[in-house]
C-alpha cells in the first residue's frame, strides 16, 4: 500500500483529534497506517496515543514510524 508522509500525517492528526465514526474505523486506519509506514500496528498505536513526550505532533509520530528498525530476538 502506498501512502504519502503527508497523507499519514493527515491521518494520525485525525486519530489523535478523535474524529473517526467509531472504533471499527479507527483500527482500520491504524491497520493501513502500519502497513503503508512499514511498522507494527501496536507501535503507531503508541506513537499516536502514548507519545513520548509533550506536544508531540502527528508529523513526529509519522517521522518515528518511517524510522522503524525491528531487531532480532
């Protein structure tokens, strides 16, 4: 799936506004956003609602998520 950066910016700025219909469209989004930022499901979901430190903006959330590394068990 291709997203742009703006585009998932976009769509992060929506999920951390709360404006989505209910929870089925929201885990929609985030199941496309981890797929289009190549990352898990559950770190967008953190970056989004648990974001390390104040202020964070969706555009950071995006950054982060682009910058994903998984690493070897």
């Amino acid at each position: 799936m291709e997203m742009t950066r703006e585009a998932a910016g976009v769509l992060v700025q929506r999920i951390m506004d709360a404006d989505y219909a209910d929870d089925d469209e929201v885990n929609g989004w985030l199941d496309e956003l981890g797929r289009a930022l190549a990352c898990p499901r559950d770190y967008i979901c953190n970056l989004i609602f648990w974001p390390q430190g104040p202020g964070a903006s969706a555009a950071e959330a995006v950054d982060r998520a682009l910058a994903y590394q998984p690493f070897a068990l």
